[in-house]
C-alpha cells in the first residue's frame, strides 16, 4: 500500500540532513534579507549610475518603499517557517487524520487514499488562506495604501481570493490525485513517469494559464493601432521574436505598479503590457466609460445653453 502524503513528507523531512537543510536554508535566506535591508537603510541618495534617471525624491520614496516591505517580508517570513515547522513535526499527521474523519462520515474508510487526499487538499488549502489572509489584509490595505500603490477595495480583495480558490483547488487536486495513480502505477521506475507527468502539465499551465486562467481574474484586450504598438512590433521583429499578439492587462485595478510579460512557445509568442505603463486615452473605452462620458458631455451642453 503506498504512504499517504503527509508519512512522505513527515519521512523526508527526519531522513538523513534533511532537517537541517531546511532550517539551514532559511537562516541563509535571512542573512541575505538582513544585508540587503542594511544596504536599503544605508542608501541615502541614488547611486552615480542612475543619479540621471531618477530625482531625490522618487529615490528616497522607493527605498522607504522597500525597507518597510523587506522588514515585513521578515516577520511573515519567520512565521510561515514556525508553521511549516509546526507542520512537518505533527500538523500534517493531523491534517491528514482529519480529512480521514470527514472520509468516514460519508462512509469510506482508509482505503480510499485519493478521496482521503483530495480532502486533505481542500483542509491545508483553507488552514493556509486563513493563516495568510491578514498579512495579504496587512500588505494590500496598509503597506500599499500608504505608499499609493494599492487600487483594490474590500470588496475586489474578497470577491478576488475567492475566485482563487474556487479556481486553484480543484487543479490542485487533480494535479496531485494523478500524480499519486502515477506513482502507486509506475513500479520502481515510478519517478520516470512522476518527471515526465511533471514536465508535461508544466507545459499545459503555461499554455493554459495566460489564454484562458488569468482572463478569470483581469480583462485583456489587444493594443490599438498607433505609434507605440508599431514601435513594439518593429524592435520585436529587429530581434527575430516572434511576436504573434500585443496585449493590455486592466492591472490598475489592482495596483499602481507598472510591470510587463511575455510568454508563449516556438513561433508563437504574445506580449502583455500592464495599462499602468500607458498614457491615458490608449486604450479603448468600454461600454460604460463611453456612455458616461456622453452623459457628461450632454450634461456639460445642457448646462451651456442655460446659462447662455
């Protein structure tokens, strides 16, 4: 019979140094953040190489910017690894014990290893949106908001992760459900078969995600005709990229950063520009802004005959 998930993980992680890797890795990662925030602390004006590119003052807002998300990344950062800790040592036995519980109230027993998995998935899934969420509260509506990047309401933030996790679960699950078939199927070579099951749904996702996921959470719409579209396209073919579609994501929904991507495979590549990049007026209006903009012009009209 094939160990259950969490007997995996509980006996890598007390086999040989594993333990000690893992511990090692995260006093590593900390000394590194702690040179990199000492640098941000010490940094009292834009070095020489960019002093023309960027003023005192944008330069003083980005490092305050930065020092207070390093020292936050910090706090977060030492309790994911009490959790995860916590959770090798003997939450996930727990976990697991649970999901088993809830297994055999719908009467299957401890044979139904997928179905068991399949809930323990949905419990770490809930453990760990509950246990982040006031950090991501922390980080969105305090950390951004003070530093003018957040766009996001209440609202958006709720209505946003839950779609997340209606979307992400169920992959998820069926990702590791197939995963576990293979290996309890492929026999001594089982991690051949695991490699190339990996190989391949990373391909499918990074097929899958940007055309028909990431259209779930943010409107994308094709760059119109003009000047910077026909710059694009030029450098792209200058460089022999080839570059098949020019996207607009409404990232300023979100946030006020500015941020660009491609993607794609062998001769079909796209190129996605976050609107924050672009001027105002690029894009095209939608529906509602083009009825509310006629509105307000009849109004304006309205208010000119008037008072003539």
């Amino acid at each position: 019979t094939a160990l259950p998930i969490w007997r995996i993980l509980h006996h890598e992680f007390h086999s040989r140094s594993d333990g000690r890797l893992f511990l090692g890795r995260y006093f590593w990662d900390c000394y590194l953040a702690r040179r990199q925030r000492n640098l941000i602390r010490s940094s009292n004006c834009p070095p020489d190489e960019v002093r023309s590119l960027i003023d005192e003052k944008t330069f003083q807002k980005s490092r305050l910017y930065q020092l207070e998300k390093s020292n936050f990344a910090f706090y977060h950062g030492f309790f994911s690894q009490m959790i995860t800790t916590a959770l090798i040592f003997g939450g996930l036995p727990i976990s697991w014990y649970l999901a088993l519980l809830a297994a055999e109230s719908f009467g299957y027993g401890i044979e139904d290893e997928l179905l068991i998995t399949s809930i323990w998935i949905v419990i770490c899934t809930l453990f760990n949106v509950v246990i982040e969420l006031p950090f991501d509260v922390y980080s969105t509506f305090v950390i951004e908001e003070r530093h003018g990047f957040n766009k996001q309401t209440p609202a958006f933030f709720v209505k946003d992760n839950v779609k997340k996790l209606l979307v992400w679960t169920p992959i998820m699950i069926a990702i590791i459900l197939l995963l576990i078939y293979i290996i309890q199927w492929g026999g001594p070579y089982f991690f051949i078969y695991a490699w190339a099951f990996v190989f391949t749904v990373i391909l499918i996702l990074a097929t899958v995600y940007p055309n028909y996921i990431a259209p779930l959470f943010d409107k994308f719409t094709l760059l119109p005709e003009g000047n910077l579209r026909t710059s694009i396209e030029k450098l792209a073919a200058s460089l022999k990229f080839p570059l098949t579609k020019l996207y607009v994501v409404e990232g300023s929904k979100r946030s006020a950063h500015s941020n660009a991507y491609l993607y794609g495979f062998f001769k079909n590549k796209r190129i996605v520009l976050f609107d924050t990049l672009l001027e105002d007026g690029l894009l095209p209006k939608s529906k509602e802004e083009e009825k509310e903009e006629k509105e307000k012009e009849e109004k304006e009209k309205e208010e000119d005959r008037k008072s003539g």
